[in-house]
C-alpha cells in the first residue's frame, strides 16, 4: 500500500472515530441529564447490542463458529439480565 494512501486511511479513520455516533450522545445525554446511575445501564445495553450485532455478523461470515458463541453469550446476558426470553 502507498504510504500516502495509509496516511489517507489513517486520517479518515481518526476523524471517523473522533466524531461521536448516535448511541455515545444517548449515553451522554444520559449521564449529563440523569446521571450515572441511568448511564451506565444504558452503556451496558449499548455494548450488548453491538456485541449481538457483531456475533450476527459474524455467523454470517466464514468464521461461524465464533459468531455462534458470542451470539450465544449475548442471547444469555440479555436474557439473565431483562428476564426476557
């Protein structure tokens, strides 16, 4: 790879992670609105969500098997914690 189009990825990929998405000014406006109390469950159900959606997607890929497992210990979670099944 062209250094100059690493630097290009590089920049854009800062800039990408700089700017905050929709679910990190949830929490925040949470946390500044409510309290940690309030956000720090959000912020969990956040990282659950991602973390399904990331074993979804990987169940979707060649590496199946790892995505079957993290599909499983989210279903788990969200399960133990909500009581919902």
């Amino acid at each position: 790879m062209d250094f100059s189009l690493w630097l290009a990825f590089v920049a854009a990929s800062t800039a990408l992670l700089l700017i905050p998405g929709p679910t990190v000014l949830l929490v925040l406006a949470y946390a500044v609105g409510q309290g940690r109390r309030v956000a720090v469950p959000t912020a969990l159900g956040v990282a659950t969500g991602d973390l399904k959606a990331a074993g979804e997607g990987l169940k979707q890929s060649t590496v199946g098997t790892v995505g079957e497992a993290v599909s499983t210990v989210t279903n788990t979670t969200v399960t133990a914690v909500s009581g919902v099944g």
